[in-house]
C-alpha cells in the first residue's frame, strides 16, 4: 500500500465508519471520535484485504473494495458496542 493509498483511507474511513454505522439496527452507545476510529481502522485494513485477494486494481470507484471495508467498520462499531457496553447508571 503506497503513503496516497494510506492517505485515501484515512480520509475513507471517515466516511466509511459513519456508514458502518448507519447500517446497524438500533442505537450504539458509543460516540462520533469512536465511530471515526472504527472507521479508519476498518478502511486500512480493508484496502490490505482487498489488495490480498487482487479486488483493488480496478479503474475508477472500486465498490467490492468499498464494501469490505464498509462490512468492517459494521462489525466494528458492533463490537466495540457491546465491549463498552451502556454505561449509564441503572434508573435512567
């Protein structure tokens, strides 16, 4: 992965964390600085994961590439959810 494709997926991941969001039922109970986190981490990894299997050598948008990292950031935001759990006092 080359320092613009590492830049691409930084900027990415912003986007694609908030994504990964938006497609889970129900409310998270973490915050926008983790979702953005989440999202980051979910689009390098992506770009590895796609680059491995030979999906991210094509012209233009590449939406398999997009996807994977989209589906990462879900699970991400998913786990990280239930690690923190809800941390509000119980009444309320």
């Amino acid at each position: 992965m080359t320092i613009s494709g590492i830049l691409s997926a930084l900027v990415i991941g912003v986007a694609v964390g908030l994504l990964g969001r938006l497609v889970l039922p129900g409310r998270q109970h973490i915050g926008v600085l983790w979702t953005i986190v989440v999202g980051i981490a979910a689009a390098l990894v992506g770009s590895w994961i796609a680059a491995l299997f030979g999906l991210s050598g094509t012209r233009g948008v590449d939406w398999t590439e997009c996807l994977v990292q989209v589906v990462l950031s879900a699970l991400g935001v998913a786990a990280l959810d239930r690690a923190l759990g809800d941390v509000r006092p119980p009444g309320r």
